[in-house]
C-alpha cells in the first residue's frame, strides 16, 4: 500500500511494465488528489487540536 502512495506522489519511480492508458492515469490523479485533501485535512485536524 505504501509504495503505491509513494507512486502516486511521484516519491518513486513508476514500473516501466505497467500498462498505461488515459483511464488508468485519470485514476492515478484521483487518486493522487483524494491522497493530498486527505493528508491536508488530517493536518488541520491536527493544528486545531493543538491550538485548543
């Protein structure tokens, strides 16, 4: 699961085999956006506990 976070963020280099095709990179970019909101809202959640 990680490594393919880490693909999504562009953190590691992509498999050179895999297929590619416009449906799978729009996937990718969804994906790559949910993983992003997700990260920024947890970090809000974060500060405005801290902040408290």
């Amino acid at each position: 699961m990680w490594k393919q976070i880490l693909t999504y963020l562009y953190l590691r280099k992509r498999d050179p085999n895999e297929p590619r095709n416009i449906n799978i990179k729009m996937m990718h970019g969804m994906n790559r956006i949910s993983i992003i909101v997700f990260f920024i809202a947890v970090i809000i959640m974060i500060v405005r506990l801290l902040t408290k």
